[in-house]
C-alpha cells in the first residue's frame, strides 16, 4: 500500500510562489508516474501536472504551462510541484496522485492514478 501525503500549501497574493511537496511511502516509488490535480469548490477535480517514473517525462495543463513545474527525487519518495506566477483562478485543494507500481508513464487521466493524498489548500488573493 502507498501513502501520499502533501505540505506546502497556504495563502498567497497573486503573484507569489509556493512550492508544494509530497513524500510517498513504499518501496516501488521510483517505478510509479505521479501526477499533480487540484479541485476548486464547484468544479472537478483536474489535471495540473504529471511526470513519468523515470523523472525524464512530464506533462502540464495549459493553464499552467511556463508557470508551474514537477520534479521528483527517487532517493527520497518526494514529488514536487513549484508554483510561480500564482494567479486567483489557481485557488483549490491540490492532490497528489500516484500511478500502480510499474506504471511509469505519464497520465494525464484522474481514472489512471490509483493513490491519492488528502489534499492540500492552495488560496492566491487578488
């Protein structure tokens, strides 16, 4: 069983940067794509950005393509997702996701990712 669990988030004026992170648990991490999703009150949860087993691939939402990017260290189960440029519209609770073990592509899909952690709240003022 992985575990997945988020820090970083906060409150930020527009323009600021945060950047979130998320330790995995389990011995299969550096064999399992992981990917960033966020959920606004009222919307579905969406795709932010994902990146590939390896580290070598990665895949980001228009909306924050040039502003935000994932990176992972294997050595130590963490993904991260630093966030630039953080607009209004950025505002949601931000879910870190991980594939099944040896699933190393990236996935752009929330139905392709089986671990979830609970969430981290992520609020940009105006």
């Amino acid at each position: 069983q992985v575990q997945l669990v988020e820090s970083g988030g906060g409150l930020v004026q527009a323009g600021d940067s945060l950047r979130l992170s998320c330790a995995a648990s389990g011995r299969s991490f550096s064999t399992t794509a992981m990917g960033w999703f966020r959920q606004a009150p009222g919307n579905e949860r969406e795709f932010v950005a994902g990146i590939s087993a390896s580290g070598f691939s990665t895949s980001y939402a228009d909306s924050v393509k040039g502003r935000f990017t994932i990176s992972r260290d294997n050595a130590k189960n963490t993904v991260l997702l630093q966030m630039n440029s953080l607009k209004p519209e950025d505002t949601a609770i931000y879910y870190c996701a991980g594939r099944s073990p040896y699933s190393g592509a990236v996935a752009v899909d929330k139905t392709d990712y089986k671990y979830w952690g609970q969430g981290t709240q992520v609020t940009v003022s105006s």
